[in-house]
C-alpha cells in the first residue's frame, strides 16, 4: 500500500503524472490554463487527503479520475458563466486535429472521457474500464457510440 505523507512520494507522483493529467485536462476544457488549474487541484487534493492506495496503478487511476472529475467540474462552471471556451485559447495545431479535438470536446462527457483515454492516452478497453469502475463492455459501447457522433459531427461540418 502506498500512502501519501511524504515530500518525496508526493513530489515522484507530480513529475511521473503531471504531463499525463495535464493532456487530459486539456482535451477536456481547452484552456491550458483551466487545465493546469484543474491538475494543480487534484495534486493538492492528493496532498490534503493523503489517500491509500493498493499500487501504483490504483494511485493513477485516482489522480486520472480525479481530473476528469475536477476538468468536468470547471467545465460546468464556465457553461454557468456562459463564457464559451473558445475565448479561453486553443492549444496551437493544425486545423483538422483542432476541429477534431473541438468535436471530441463537443461530446457528452462519458464519450469524451473514453476517447480521449483511448486515442490520446493509448489505454486498451479493460484499462480504461478498470480505471474509470466500468465494465468493459460499457466502455467499448461509449467508444461505439462516442465515435458515431464523431462521425455524424464532422459530416455536418463539411
């Protein structure tokens, strides 16, 4: 079981995940700053809470979870706000991937989630249903689906 208490745990946690949580985060707002922001948010939540866990890969899936939670979070907030993303800056690429990205973002967040772990992060199926608490056969459905719409958006915009 690996607990957070010290500043070395802590500190191999940050360096050896923080790229990885910040991709995700970004995916998911579009804003690098809302994305640090978020990261930043769950790294001090694994501070304050100090959470047990069984082993590393049980750690990574708590921190991945935690962002996805923390990037919905924020998400729902700036829509309260009304303020569309947009105007928060896009991450620089080329404009097919950014049209993509767009639409991936566009989805409803249990098929963006899954994509995004998928295509961007390279997990398999049982990965991501491990990491998320899903089956398997739920998270092959999300992609199914996540997918179509994908497809069925970027039709319309062409």
């Amino acid at each position: 079981m690996v607990s957070f208490g010290t500043d070395e745990i802590i500190s191999r946690a940050v360096e050896q995940y923080s790229s990885m949580l910040l991709h995700l985060a970004a995916s998911r707002l579009g804003s690098p700053a809302d994305a640090e922001d978020a990261v930043q948010e769950v790294f001090l939540k694994l501070l304050t809470a100090r959470p047990v866990f069984r082993d590393a890969e049980h750690e990574k899936a708590w921190l991945i979870r935690a962002t996805l939670h923390r990037s919905s979070d924020i998400r729902r907030s700036a829509e309260r706000r009304n303020l569309p993303l947009e105007e928060a800056g896009e991450p620089a690429a080329r404009e097919d991937a950014l049209d993509l990205l767009s639409a991936v973002r566009a989805l409803p967040d249990k098929y963006s989630a899954v994509i995004h772990l998928y295509y961007y992060e390279g997990y398999s199926i049982n990965e991501i249903a491990k990491t998320l608490g899903l089956p398997a056969a739920t998270v092959g459905t999300r992609l199914a689906r996540g997918r179509e719409r994908l497809r069925q958006m970027l039709k319309e915009d062409m």
